[in-house]
C-alpha cells in the first residue's frame, strides 16, 4: 500500500463513528418466491395486502424489477453484493461466492452500522455471520443456530420438532411430490416462522431505543415459499374453488409423467391441487403482510419511523400454474419480476406515493441505499443506484435488465429474449411484451426478428464478458467468508 492510500484509508476508518451517528436506519424486508402481481396495489383479484399498500402509498412502488438470477442463494447474492451471479459465482444453491466477494451488511458495518438478520439468508457455508452482529436464523444457519427457530422448536417440542409439521390427516396428496407440501402447522401460531421471527424484529428494534449507531435489519421471511404449510387460519383463509388460476397445458399430464423424483415438484397437472397450493400461497402472503404491519407499527411506537428507509421485495417468483409449471428457476415473468416498494427517511421526495415504471435489477439496491444513506457506492458493483429515478430526476435510466441461471434473459420495455443455448442447446425465445404479456407467442423464428434476435445474442456476449474484480473499501478489513479456499459448503470448523 502506499503511503497516500494508508493514510486514506485511516483518515475514512477514524471519521466512519462520528458520521454514523447521523445516518438513517434501514429496514429491509425481503420474502422468498413471491410474484410482482400478488398485492393488493398490483389489482390482484384475491390477496390481501393492506400494510404493504399503504407502505407503497407512503413511499412508492416500482413496477417493473427484476431478479437477475431466480433462485435463492444467487438472487440474494446479487442484492448484497450488487453485482450479477456469474461474477460473484454464487450461481446455484449452497455454493459460496468467489474468494474475495463482500457483502450488504459487512460494508455498513465497516460505516458504522449496528446489523441483524431475523430470518432466511441462504448463504455458504452456513455457519458464518456474513456481516450480521445478530443471528436469529429460521433453520441452523448463521455463528449462533442456538438462538434459531430450530433450536427453539427443539426446546418447547422435543427432538424431533420441525418448523414444517403439519398436522396428522391434512395433506390431501400425501404421497405427491407437490401435492405433500401441504398442511395445518401443528404448534402454536406464535411458533410458525413468520410470527416468531417477527417477535425477534421486534425484539431487536427495541433494543436499538436509543442507541447512537444506526441500525440495518434484515427480515426474511421464508414465505410464500413451499412448504405449504401454515397456521389454520391462514391456510384456509381464501377458498381454493375462488382462486382463479391458469389453464394448465392441455398435455401437462403427458410433460409431468416424464418428470421424475425432485424434477416432478416443478410441474402440475391437477387443477384441485393447483387451487388449494395457489390458496394457500396467497394465504401465506396476508399473513406475512400482517406481520410486517406489526413491525412497521412498533417502529412508529418507537419513533423510529422518520429516519428509516424501509424497502419491500423478494428474491424471486413462483409460476403459480402458469405454463403447468411451479417455482423458480426459469425466465417467464412469474419466476423473475418481482415486486418492490421503497419508502425514504422522512422527508424523501420519493415519498409520493406514485408507482415508476422504469426496469430495476435487484444489483440496483446495494447502490441506491448506499447512496440513500449517505455512504459512497462502491466501485465495482454493477448495479446503479435508482435515487435519482425515484425523485423523478433521472434522464437517462437504463432500459433493460439482465438474468442469468442455466438458462438467461433480456427484458427491455417492449421485448425479452430468454437464451436456452447454455441449457442442453435449446433455441432462443422472443417475446413481445406489450402485446403478449403472457408470454404465449415465440417470434424468435420469425424472418422480420432475425436482425433483433442477433442483436440481442451480442448483448448477451457483452454482458457475459463483464467481469469485475471483487470490490475494494479503503480501510475495510476483508471478511473472514471472502476468504474462502475451498472450504466445504456446510458448517464451518470453530477455531
């Protein structure tokens, strides 16, 4: 290091507690597989979303974001690091990032910031804290799994509870790979995972009462993710004959049979069941919705609401039936567009309550908080900050966005290209999105597209050619999981 740099680097590690002290709080609430459509301020016909609606009409909504990569671990891989899953190499489930790759919450916590994680992280390998000076974990992830839910239900229940029992006689379709996700939550309500990782937000928040270093809370609830197993009252809240839900594929009977072990969850062919699995999401979502009312309404009670920035979104979608498919993983539109609400610190003018139509990444929030709060983006993340596109001051936005899995995607305004040639050496698809928002025509083997298609394969190489190296911060001591060499994916040795 040079003289200048170390320098540098003590002048910004000695100014970061003073600074701090004058920073927003944040709130981030994430939730796992659920669709950009399934709110109330969406028009949804079924679900009902009233404290999420009126988070959007206090801040604002952004109709049009995306998940980069749709799945778990990738998708929030790219929101804390800001940067796209080839790049950071977290590009399936329980896998880590490429040695040097850092995080959402250690970067604040080098600025100052106080972290917790209440929830789901789903990072690798399991046993590190990735930034989090509090650990509450919905499964056994994380330095402190005694502090989790498991280890909770383990307590109060005996050995062998589990945070998915359901009660004895209700599941309909025991003995189906998807159909078995279903059933009444056997212990009390206040021990299903949405209700007890609520109570520890709470917790939290009240610890943070009057403490002078700002706090970043990550909420992550695992629903509406599978399985589909809930409180009664939730499960049962909306009538599967009333749900309405696509018409499967009239050969979905066929393309499921040739599906086999974990391969067939992905499919359905059952309307009844299509219904009660799609009435028990939605019912999964209003409570999830309840429960961040709780939250958003203890920090009015502890006056912390003004100066928090608090964002809703998810890491991914759910197809719901759509294509007779189910979950993640793939392009359409119910697998990657996600929903998003953003409400600012008191006195943000995006706090207008309108919704933005412009196309969002999820590679975008790492930069628009950092900026939110005051702190530098830095370089080499991909993303870029939407501030400005919030406060209707953005003139030259971006208008497209990027996903990359087995399979990859374009989706610009008016099209999007979805790339099968890494995937077995499928062809490509073209949609034209304003005139077929389902999805239902390919024109990628029309002559008169021929010129697009070509087009977009070049950007398709372009962005597959970007290749950053990992993020540097003057004065940031490199975290002990950036410094992997190959360690195993599973809990880490205690030294």
């Amino acid at each position: 290091m040079q003289r200048r740099e170390f320098l540098t680097s003590l002048t910004a590690a000695s100014a970061v507690p003073a600074a701090a002290a004058t920073r927003p709080n944040i709130l981030f609430i994430m939730v796992d597989e659920m669709r950009w459509d399934a709110m109330g301020s969406e028009k949804h016909p079924v679900v009902d979303t009233p404290n999420l609606d009126r988070l959007a009409k206090q801040g604002m909504r952004f109709s049009n974001a995306y998940t980069v990569a749709p799945v778990c671990s990738p998708s929030r891989a790219c929101t804390f690091t800001g940067r796209y899953a080839d790049v950071h190499g977290v590009t399936t489930n329980g896998v880590p990032a490429h040695q040097g790759e850092i995080f959402l919450p250690s970067i604040l916590k080098h600025y100052g910031y106080h972290t917790a994680i209440a929830g789901k992280l789903h990072y690798a390998p399991v046993g590190y804290s990735f930034g989090f000076d509090k650990f509450w974990s919905f499964s056994a992830e994380g330095p402190t799994p005694e502090i989790g839910l498991n280890a909770h239900l383990k307590r109060k229940y005996g050995p062998d509870a589990h945070k998915w029992a359901k009660v004895p006689g209700t599941c309909p379709w025991p003995d189906d790979e998807l159909g078995q996700d279903v059933g009444v939550f056997k212990y009390a309500d206040e021990d299903f995972e949405t209700e007890w990782l609520t109570d520890r937000s709470l917790d939290y928040l009240r610890s943070r009462k009057n403490q002078t270093e700002p706090f970043f809370l990550f909420t992550s609830y695992l629903k509406p993710h599978s399985p589909s197993v809930e409180p009664a009252q939730w499960l049962r809240k909306y009538d599967p004959k009333a749900i309405p839900v696509p018409k499967l594929p009239a050969n979905a009977k066929e393309i499921r049979a040739t599906k086999t072990g974990q391969a067939r969850r992905h499919f359905i062919d059952n309307e009844a069941m299509l219904r009660v699995m799609s009435a028990a999401y939605y019912g999964a979502i209003a409570h999830m919705d309840q429960q961040v009312g709780r939250i958003l309404t203890e920090l009015d009670k502890l006056g912390m609401t003004d100066n928090t920035l608090i964002l809703f979104t998810a890491d991914h979608g759910n197809m719901l039936g759509d294509r007779g498919r189910f979950f993640k993983g793939i392009m359409y539109e119910g697998s990657s567009h996600v929903p998003l609400i953003w409400k600012g610190p008191k006195g943000s003018p995006e706090n207008t309550g309108r919704v933005e139509n412009g196309i969002i990444e999820n590679t975008d929030l790492l930069p628009t908080i950092m900026e939110t709060v005051g702190l530098p983006v830095p370089e080499r993340v991909q993303g870029r900050s939407f501030l400005n596109l919030a406060r209707g001051k953005e003139k030259n936005w971006k208008d497209r966005c990027y996903s990359q899995l087995a399979t990859a995607m374009i989706r610009t305004p008016q099209w999007k290209i979805i790339d099968n040639s890494r995937n077995l050496g499928a062809d490509f698809e073209l949609y034209d999105m304003r005139n077929d928002p389902k999805e239902a025509r390919n024109l990628a083997g029309l002559a008169k597209h021929r010129d697009l298609v070509e087009s977009f394969k070049q950007q398709f190489t372009s962005w597959r050619n970007d290749k950053p190296a990992p993020v540097k911060i003057a004065g940031m001591k490199t975290p002990d999981y950036a410094m992997l060499t190959g360690e195993p994916t599973g809990r880490k040795k205690r030294r």
